[in-house]
C-alpha cells in the first residue's frame, strides 16, 4: 500500500517518530481504540524514531509485530484494517 501523496506519508513516518506515550493515549481514546495507558506508552516507546514505514511492506510488518506484542492481535487485527481503509482515501 503505497500512498499517492509523499507529503502526507513523511508526515505520518513523522508523526510516528516523535509520537508521546501521551498523545498517543489521546489518540486511542479519540478514536474508541480501547487500550491502557501502559500499552500507550510501550507501542509509543518502540515506534520512536525508528523511521517506520507504515506506507510499505516491511514497515506494516514491524508495526503490526510491535502492536501484537503490546496491544494483542485481535486488536492489532482491527487497527491495521481501519488504517488501510484510511489511506485507501488518499
């Protein structure tokens, strides 16, 4: 899945690398994504500056590794779902 935009796709990697614990809490409750503010803080710790991808094989791997290990498949599951249909709009 490779977005159409390189713009909007460096801003996500971006985003992804300077994300707070806190923020990404902020997020999770935004959007109903029901997950603790440990998880929080463990997915945003190993997604810092690490330059993920999210737009590109390899990097939807390693997050969905990380989110597995953290947050569980299931809802790993259900975020890489709604994250394509998401970008399917750019």
């Amino acid at each position: 899945m490779t977005l159409l935009n390189p713009i909007i796709e460096q801003l996500v990697i971006q985003k992804m690398n300077q994300i707070t614990p806190a923020e990404l809490y902020q997020y999770a409750r935004q959007y109903s994504i029901p997950v603790t503010k440990q998880q929080a803080e463990n997915v945003a710790m190993r997604v810092q500056n690490k330059n993920i991808n999210v737009f590109q094989p390899a990097g939807q791997k390693q997050l969905r590794l990380i989110l597995d290990e953290e947050i569980g498949p299931e809802l790993a599951e259900s975020l890489q779902k709604q994250f394509e249909q998401l970008a399917k709009g750019f």
